[in-house]
C-alpha cells in the first residue's frame, strides 16, 4: 500500500509544478496593477484644527416676554475651527519615474438641520432643514419664532444642531417671560432740564441740566453734547461737557447759559442733546434728547408820524388823519386796532392787522372836518403778542383853522398890494424922477 501511495504522490507532482506555475503567470499582472494603483491613490494627512460648530451669541427680543406675547430668538452658529485643512498627497509612477503632488483644502463644518425645542415655550418657527456648510471661521445667522406661555417664568428652549455624521449639538436658550428672576438692570440715563418757563428772542437762557441714573448698574465716561442745530441758539462756553461716573440711583447736574438771537422765531424750540456713556459690559450706549425753551416775542409799539392830508386843515372842510405805528419789540402784534376820540365825524377806528418786529403801518381815520380851533384828543391801540392783550394810550392835538380868518386875510393881502402899487407909482416915482413922470416917458 505504501508503495502505491508513493507511487501516486510521485504522479501528482509534476501536475502541481505545472498549475503552480499558470497560477503565477495570472498573478503577476494583477501585482502590477496593484502598484500602480497603489501609486496612484492621494495619501491624505489631516491637521490641527478640526471643525466644531458652536453658538457665538444669541439675542432674544423682546428681552421680556409678556404672556401670551409673540418674540423672536436670533442666533449665530460659527465655526470655531480658523484653520480646519486637509492635506492630499498624489503620487504619479510611469516608466520615466514617480511625481508627487499635494494640496491643501478648508474642512468645511457641514450640518443637516437646526431645530428649536420649546420646553414650555410655543415655536412658531423653529426648523431649518438642510442648512448648508460654514467654512474655517465663518458664521451664519439663523432667526426663529416664539409665543410665551400664559405662565410667568423663565423657559429654556434648546437650540439642536444635527450634522451630517448624526452628531447633535444642544444649547439651551434663556427666555424670561414676564418674570424678575434673573433680570439685570443696566444703567439708564435720565435727563432733564430746568429753565424759564418763557424767555424773549435774544436773551440769555440760564439753564441747568440733571442727569439721573435710574438704573442698578453704573454708567461710566458720561459725556453731555450739546448739539448746534440752530444759528440763532448756541451755548455761551462750552458744548461738550465730561461728567465721569455715574453710579445707580446718583445724579450729577450741568449749568450752563444759551444764548439767543432777537430774529429767534416765537414758539417751542427743542434744542437737541446726545448722551453717551460707557455700560459695566463695555458697551457704548448713546441716547438723544433735546432742550425744549419756549420762545415768547413781546411786541412794543410806537408812533413814527402823524400827518394830515391836506396840510392845513381848514373848519368844515374833510380830512384824513394818518398815524404811522412802529413794532420795536421782539413779538409780532397782532390784531392791531386803534381809535382816536376827536369830537368830529367820520372814520375813528381803524384795524391795522398784523406788524412784525421792525415794521411800520399806517392807521388812516377819515374825518368830516369841525370848527376852527386846537384839539387835543387821545389815540388808543390795542394789539395781542405771545404774552397776551395790551393796550397803548397818548395824546395828540390837531389844529383846524377857522374859515373867518381866512376871510379876512385874503381881502387884506389884496388891498396890501394894491396899496403898495398906488404908493410906488405915484410917490416913490415923481420923488425919483422931479416932474412925475414915468421912466419910460422921461427917456423919450
């Protein structure tokens, strides 16, 4: 038996040696596939730096909820990573030898979907799906819709960030609804101002300024700028004023002198103020608010002339009596009327309207005329400016000739004439000449 098994094995062998070697024949292309394949495939190296998605801030609005109040959450997502790469190497081997390359590429933090989960709080509008990628450094912001509870309280809604790998990424969100828990009071600058109740066009307004913090948290580098937003107003000295620190519930005061102009017009004028200070946060806050003066022109009327058309006035002829009245104040007058009590008829009142500051105008009064003689009479106005009614009284004269008089003067200026003539012709004439003849007759 043994014989016959050798003998067997020594009839295998030379099979085996054959199939051995076709099997080695088959191999040897697939080796080389393999190493060129090998060659050509990128070795890639990763370096520091990996992508991670973070929330940078949120903000909440409004900061308070009240039940049943509709807000908003905003947040920016960002990759933290600056400088998230990858390195890929490419090896090239031919019959002339093997080139290698490399090249660099950003990992960009890929993500799925953002999700808002209430807990407790209703979202309106809380997903995001298929969001997109935030490259080395980049963010992105994303808004979503809330509705507060009936209940007061603080809610935590939670922020989910699912990428691509299936990784989640939970951050709760602080919302206060109606509620005092955790509510810091930042400072809260309060101004105001103290001055004259009512000031005329170009005097001088004292005015002191009080700036109060009303909130917890002190209020540093406060700084009070008066702003010039007018050319008929500006502050005396300074405009800009430097008043430090500001603690909560503590106030500091500015005093300071407004100049203003006489063309300034009548009414409110709001003179603006920029306060600015610097929060405990580092923050620089800035709030406007204004000066208000309330400007009231008073109107000073005065005569200018008085005159009468025609020059002389005669008794029982009719004539106008013209009065010219002058505004010097700083006020318009208005509703000017005025009214003489001379015993004539005719035209005694006489409405003027309006007079600006600067301005004349004529009060006409129309009069029959009376008998001869001087009159002495009082002329009355009456006229409204910002500060109220006011009346002006004076007293005048007019003089009116007698008509008798005028009789008596036109006779006698005739018979002074004639006189005169009969005197030089038959006096003055035969004096100068010896015989009495005329020039003209004496020469011929």
């Amino acid at each position: 038996m043994i014989n016959e098994m050798m003998h067997m094995t020594e009839q295998k062998h030379p099979h085996d040696k054959q199939g051995g070697m076709k099997r080695g024949r088959l191999l040897l292309p697939l080796l080389l596939i393999s190493c060129v394949l090998a060659a050509l495939i990128p070795a890639v190296t990763a370096t520091t730096g990996d992508p991670t998605i973070t929330i940078a801030s949120y903000q909440v609005t409004p900061p308070v909820l009240l039940p049943g109040e509709q807000g908003t959450i905003t947040i920016v997502m960002q990759n933290t990573a600056n400088s998230a790469s990858l390195t890929e190497t490419l090896v090239d081997s031919s019959n002339a030898g093997s080139t290698t390359t490399s090249q660099t590429k950003d990992i960009s933090a890929v993500f799925d979907s953002v999700n808002l989960f209430g807990n407790g709080l209703e979202v309106v509008k809380g997903t995001y799906d298929h969001v997109g990628a935030l490259g080395p450094g980049q963010s992105m912001q994303l808004t979503f819709l809330i509705q507060a509870p009936a209940k007061s309280g603080m809610y935590f809604p939670e922020v989910w960030i699912r990428t691509l790998e299936g990784t989640n990424m939970r951050y709760p969100i602080p919302v206060n609804v109606n509620s005092t828990i955790g509510v810091q009071r930042q400072a809260i600058l309060i101004l105001s101002s103290s001055l004259p109740d009512s000031v005329q066009p170009g005097d001088e307004i004292p005015v002191t300024l009080t700036i109060r913090n009303d909130g917890q948290l002190l209020a540093d580098d406060v700084t009070v700028q008066i702003e010039n937003s007018s050319t008929t107003i500006a502050p005396r000295n300074t405009d800009l004023y430097h008043l430090g620190t500001i603690t909560g519930g503590q106030q500091k005061n500015v005093d300071l002198i407004l100049v203003s102009d006489k063309k300034t017009s009548s009414g409110l004028t709001r003179i603006p103020v920029t306060l600015q200070y610097t929060g405990v946060d580092g923050q620089v806050y800035e709030r406007t608010t204004s000066i208000d003066i309330q400007f009231e022109g008073q109107a000073e009327l005065g005569f200018v002339s008085v005159d009468t058309s025609p020059r002389r006035v005669v008794e029982g002829q009719p004539f106008d009596l013209t009065i010219r009245i002058e505004n010097t104040g700083t006020g318009e007058a208005k509703q000017v009327a005025a009214t003489i009590d001379l015993p004539m008829t005719g035209t005694r009142e006489a409405f003027i309207g309006k007079i600006k500051p600067g301005n004349d105008a004529p009060a006409i009064f129309m009069l029959d005329g009376g008998k001869g003689g001087t009159y002495s009479y009082n002329i009355t106005i009456t006229y409204i400016d910002d500060t109220g009614t006011h009346t002006l009284t004076r007293t005048m004269s007019v003089r009116v000739l007698p008509s008798e008089g005028l009789g008596v003067v036109l006779p006698l200026g005739v018979l002074l004439v004639l006189g005169g003539f009969i005197g030089y012709r038959y006096w003055y004439l035969p004096k100068k000449n010896g015989s009495g003849a005329l020039p003209w007759l004496k020469k011929s």
